[in-house]
C-alpha cells in the first residue's frame, strides 16, 4: 500500500462560483420562516446551523506516562437533522466533558458524544436540553463537490459568524488526519489562519464540506458526499468501516518492465510490486500484476483515474469513494500478459496492522517501573511527542520501525525509553531509547512480557538484553534489590503506581 500521495494533480478547469442565495431561491431552494428572519435582519443564515463545541480531556505525556494533564479546545459543529451536530472526530479521544453553544456567545449546554468514527474522522454529538435546539436549523448541504474557483470558509470567532474566502488549489487522494485509510480531499488556498477546526466551507448557501486540517496556506477539507455516505450508512445500521488498499504499486514508466510483464501498447496501470505477507492461496492479486482498470475506472500509468466529479486522482481514492471494508472490487488486471477480472476483497483500516499502532485512542498509555526503568510500548504516539516532525526529530533507531509491519515473531516492540536515577541504576542514568529483545532470557514482545520476565531472575540477576545495533548490547540489575529500589523510585518521583499493563493486542500483518 503507498501511504504517500504524492502525484495528485490540480484540476485545470474550474467552474465559476455559484451566483448567491437568491439564486438558489428561484432554483427551487425553500427556505424556513426562521431563516428567512434571520436574512431579514442581515443576519448570515449559517448562524442558525453553525455552533461551537468546548471539549476537555486528557492529554496524555508518553515521556512521563503517569502524567494527566487535561487539555481544553472549541470547534465547531455543523446542526444536522434528528438534533445531531456533525464534526470531526479531533480531539474528541480521552473526553472528559463536551459542552455546545449557539449563536456565538452566552449560555452552555452540556453534550454528548453519540457515535464516532476515528478512521473516518467523523463524529456525531447531541445535547439533552431542549432548550439548545430551539432556533436551530439544519443547514443545508451539498452532496457534490463543484469545481469552483473560490469558496467560503466560515467560523465563530468573538461571537460573530466570520465568513472568508479560499481560493480553490486542486481535489487530492490522502490519508485521513487520523487514518492511513484514502479519501478525497478539497485543498484549499488561504492565508486565514487558526483554520483545521471542522470549519463549514460553503458555496451559494450550501456545505460543501468540513475543514480537517491546516499548513502553512494549505486547508485540507472532506467534502460534504464522503460525510454523508457514512452518516447513512450509520442511520441504517450498516458497517460504515472504511477499507484501504493492501498491496504495492508502482507507476508503469519503465518500458523494459512492461515488455517483460507482456503489456501490450501504451504504458497504463498500476504494476503490483508486493502484496501482504499474509496473502493466502485466496488473495485476488498476485506480485507483477498489472492493474488496468478498478471497479470500472481505467487506470493511467501514473497510478491515476478519471473521476467524473474530482478528475484525475490517484485510484487510492477508490477505496472509500463508494465503497466500506468488506466490499468487492471489481478489476481488470494482466497477468503474465493475459487479461483477467477479479474481485478483489477491500480489508478494514485498523490501527493493529502497523508495527507500531498510529494511535491507541480512549486508553492511557500503558507503562513499567522497575529500579528507575520505564519500559514502554513502542507507538507513533510516543514518536509524536518529538513533535509533528517526528519522523525526522525522533531517533532513528526507533523511527525506523514505524515503516514495519507486524509478524507473528515480532507483534509488536517495547523499548526502555529513560532510567529514573536511583543507587539501583548508577552508571545506567544516560540509557534511553533502546528496543527490549529479551529479558532473563524471555523474547520481549509486550509489556506484559517484561512484567512475567521480572519474575524469573537468573542467579539474583535481571539481564535485560537490546536488539543489535545498539551501542549497548545489556546490562545487569540486582533483583534482591528491585523492589525496593522501584518503591523509593515511585515515591522519589511521584509515580501513583509501577505499572499499567493492559493485555497484548492481536497484530494483523499488512504487506
């Protein structure tokens, strides 16, 4: 599966902005006597139908994972019909209390999170108090994405409905905020800033979409069609679970591999160069395939297709354009230079199927003290905490493994990340940033593995072992003295308690 979309091309043509709400009003638009008031007042219509969410949660520090800090930030949220407000799913992990406001200003309603999707970076919240909802409209939605040369961004900020404009850059195949799994994305041009806070961007009165992130003068936004496919799918009680590709591709440029792969014409498709380790006899696909055509949309030699609404993406997009995990896809494909059609089976996203997880939401980060050791769970949590730059910030050594897949020998990594000065550990106090390999002798998967090894020292010796290519290769800990050296540690340092161990988790291989 490639992760980087890099060759997503902007669109050339673009349509002219839609005229203005009037417009839509002789098109047939029927507007509510409320909104209709609040235009008679000069009121932006948007107010009745954009509110703002306060969330507070904690905010784990994986450096010091016994720390629980409690962070609080507003968003906003979009009024949808059944008195639920739509927004993203940022920020709403580890929430300890979720609060909406209307109009900007004044009063605030306790909420509730009712469902959310961290893959599809979508949530649903709703309040309990009548009293919110009086006033409120829907508002209205658009569920095509028009190429158009601007848009209107709109946010609260200091209680008045903010109302900008963006210019349109070009539609693009990505990886979700909190997902690797694709999904078409508007890139906006602007220079307002502050912007990634689920803000509505609007054409001629209607959502288009929702901002999700924002850098440098680049807003990305998921357009109002992808929302909507979800929220259905939820309203019907169907698995809205969003798939992804599995294999790997790469573009078909190079004249001498097509002849040998027996590619008849001009260059075009995808040509497989990995599949899962995991592929059984069953998997649809096989290594140097050549992949023409997915689920009736030609592919190019570039990796893309011709979408009729975002033009040419990257067939990545297909994945979730109108398909969940568990899906078949149809494709054409040439193997050993004879054409075939399959059906190819679209897995689920899951965070397990990454080496190290991309995120653990809902759950405190998992920990171990033993004489001034804190042994960890290697994740891209912890990486992140080097900054949003992390893959280049972090250590190598450990940032080279969030590139890796799982195996059966090899699930999952716990590293000793620092060692809390005590008379236990002198000479041991610059250790840090080292992948566990064993300990006692025991192969070191989980934290959990450490726990069960402490328990079998060797001749009243710990011997913690790290994987090669560390300057340190081990190093020898007292364990008559271990308990009471991890007692004076936790309380020298304030740690409530020695460890929080939560069972291994299944690892799912991907190629």
């Amino acid at each position: 599966m490639i992760r980087s979309f890099i060759n997503a091309r902007p669109i050339r043509s673009a349509a002219g902005v839609l005229a203005t709400l009037g417009v839509l009003l002789l098109a047939g638009l029927t507007l509510s006597p409320t909104v209709m008031a609040a235009e008679g007042n000069g009121r932006n219509p948007m107010e009745l139908s954009v509110v703002t969410l306060e969330i507070t949660a904690k905010e784990y520090d994986y450096f010091q994972p016994w720390n629980k800090p409690t962070r609080s930030i507003r968003k906003h949220a979009l009024v949808n019909a059944g008195r639920e407000l739509v927004t993203t799913a940022q920020n709403l992990a580890d929430r300890t209390l979720v609060r909406a406001q209307k109009g900007g200003r004044g009063r605030w309603f306790n909420a509730e999170v009712k469902w959310l999707d961290y893959h599809a970076n979508l949530a649903v919240v709703t309040v309990a108090d009548e009293g919110f909802w009086t006033g409120l409209q829907p508002a209205p939605v658009s569920e095509v994405m028009p190429r158009l040369a601007e848009y209107e961004i709109i946010r609260w900020r200091d209680g008045n409905l903010e109302t900008r404009r963006a210019d349109f850059s070009k539609f693009t195949v990505g990886d979700g905020a909190l997902s690797f799994a694709p999904r078409i994305q508007l890139e906006l041009n602007t220079e307002i800033s502050g912007l990634g806070w689920a803000e509505p961007v609007t054409a001629g009165g209607k959502v288009l979409g929702i901002s999700v992130s924002k850098g440098g003068n680049v807003c990305l936004v998921a357009p109002w069609a992808f929302i909507q496919r979800i929220l259905e799918a939820r309203r019907q009680g169907k698995d809205s679970a969003l798939g992804y590709f599995d294999f790997v591709w790469q573009q078909s440029l190079n004249p001498a591999t097509l002849q040998h792969l027996k590619l008849e014409g001009d260059p075009r498709g995808a040509v497989l160069i990995d599949v899962p380790k995991t592929a059984g006899t069953d998997y649809a696909l096989k290594k140097h395939d050549i992949i023409l055509e997915v689920d009736g949309f030609a592919v190019d030699s570039d990796g893309d297709i011709e979408d009729p609404e975002f033009g040419h993406v990257m067939m990545e997009g297909l994945a979730t354009r109108r398909h969940f995990a568990g899906d078949r896809i149809p494709m054409k494909i040439l193997r050993d230079g004879k054409p075939l059609e399959i059906q190819y089976l679209l897995p689920q996203a899951k965070y397990s199927v990454d080496l190290l997880p991309m995120h653990s939401f809902d759950e405190e980060p998992e920990y171990l003290v033993a004489g001034g050791f804190l042994f960890q769970p290697l994740t891209q949590s912890y990486l992140r905490g080097w900054g949003d730059d992390w893959r280049r910030r972090a250590p190598f050594r450990l940032s080279y493994y969030a590139g890796e897949s799982p195996t059966p020998e090899r699930p999952a990594l716990v590293i000793l990340t620092q060692v809390l000065p005590d008379p236990i550990n002198i000479g041991y106090q610059d250790i840090r940033s080292l992948v566990v390999e064993k300990i006692n002798g025991r192969v070191v998967r989980f934290l959990a593995d450490v726990e069960e090894a402490l328990k079998a020292p060797k001749d009243g010796v710990h011997v913690v072992e790290f994987f090669r290519g560390d300057n340190l290769q081990r190093v020898l800990l007292d364990a008559t003295q271990l308990e009471a050296a991890t007692s004076r540690v936790l309380k020298r340092y304030g740690i409530p308690a020695a460890s929080v161990i939560r069972p291994p988790r299944a690892a799912a291989a991907k190629s």
